[in-house]
C-alpha cells in the first residue's frame, strides 16, 4: 500500500496536496506569499457619520449613507465626523517622493471622497480642509503630477490652461496623430498611397470615392497639411 507524503511544513501532520503542501499551508501560500503566513486583518475603517459605527463601504460612509447619499443626498440631520485631517492622514500612505498617495476609492487615478456632506476629489478636499476654500472658477493642480496624492504642499490654485501647460512641460500630455485617433478611418499606410496615386494623375474626386472620404481632406493629405508625420 502507498502511503501518501505528508505536509512538508514542520510539525504538520497533514496530508499532502500540492507544492508538497496540506491543503491549509497551500492556500496561504496562494493568498500570503508564503505557507506559515497567516493572513493579515484588515483594519476597518468607521463611517465619517457622528454616531454610526459600521465600517466603510465607500467614500468614508457605511452602506446605508453612502446608498443614502447617493440616491437622497444627506440632509442636515447627519453631522460628519469634524476630524478630517486626520481622516485624510490615516487614509494615505506618504512614499519617497513626498506624496501622500490615496489609498481610498478612486476614479481615473484620482482620489475620491466626501467633505461637508460633498463627494469631492481627495486633492479637492485636501485643499479644503488643510488650506481654506477653492475660489470659484479655479481648480486644484498638482505641482507632483501624481494624480492620487493629497499632500496640499504638492498642490496649487490654477486653471485648465496651467494645468495643460504644466503636462506639457512634464511630457504627460499624449498628442494623438493619424491613425492615433480614434475616429480616424485612414492609416498610415493609405496616406502613402493617396500621395503616390495623386503624383500619378489619378484625380482627387477619385482618390475620395476610392477611400470614401471628402475632397478637402484628399486636397491636404496631398498638400501635406495634414499627416505631416507620415
């Protein structure tokens, strides 16, 4: 009779599953990395609302005010917790550059939260809670170019056009040309082929109706005012 090997971890007397591993230690190894890791435990976090003490579900509220907010908006009645500098704090981690990345809900990069009863972006409302009021008309930067940091020393006043400016010059903003655009119904390759027929002879209302698209765009393809790249 074949005895089946045990779990190769010290002192257990488990039968073996895989990676020569009990059942139990294999599915710490999958989860924490390692087979006597046990699993961390989650530090919960307690809605923002004064008196309640449930956990968070998202945007520092618990299930039933976040549902609330989201469908009734908070009235008066709800008083938020009036310690949000330390709120922003704990729900932050500061890496080596400074920042104090966001580690909460998020939406194309950028933090997500709720201050003064407002859901907000957390550079927003870091700015409101550790500098003062943001003037109408203006929006909050960042000096970082990291959009999940909340550090309001990596922060300033400005608008759109600073903010392009400021990509710019960092090289995050993307230029999309030719075929780079989504609506784009030509490719690089039938730009070369429009330019080559036309020093044929073939005539651009031909050029059109064979690529399906209007003269005036054949006319500055040719011309080299549009795809200068190709």
């Amino acid at each position: 009779m074949q005895i089946k090997p045990k779990c190769s971890v010290k002192d257990c007397e488990r039968k073996h599953k895989a990676k020569e591993y009990c059942a139990k230690h294999y599915q710490r190894l999958k989860a924490n990395g390692g087979p006597s890791l046990k699993q961390k435990r989650k530090i919960l976090q307690i809605c923002s609302i004064e008196g309640c003490s449930r956990s968070t579900k998202s945007w520092n509220l618990c299930s039933r005010h976040y549902y609330k907010l989201r469908t009734k908006g908070l009235n008066g009645d709800y008083n938020i917790v009036n310690d949000d500098e330390a709120r922003f704090k704990s729900n932050s981690i500061i890496d080596e550059n400074g920042c104090w990345r966001w580690r909460k809900s998020k939406s194309h990069g950028y933090g997500r939260t709720v201050v003064k009863r407002k859901a907000t972006s957390a550079h927003r409302g870091s700015w409101t809670i550790f500098i003062g009021k943001i003037p109408s008309g203006m929006q909050v930067n960042h000096k970082c170019h990291v959009r999940d940091c909340i550090n309001p020393d990596h922060l300033y006043l400005g608008d759109q056009k600073q903010n392009m400016r400021d990509m710019k010059q960092a090289g995050r903003q993307k230029i999309l040309k030719g075929s780079g655009i989504g609506n784009s119904k030509l490719q690089n390759a039938d730009i070369l082929q429009i330019r080559e027929i036309s020093k044929r002879g073939v005539s651009t209302k031909e050029i059109s109706q064979l690529f399906k698209t209007c003269l005036s765009n054949i006319r500055q393809i040719v011309a080299y005012k549009t795809w200068k790249h190709v």
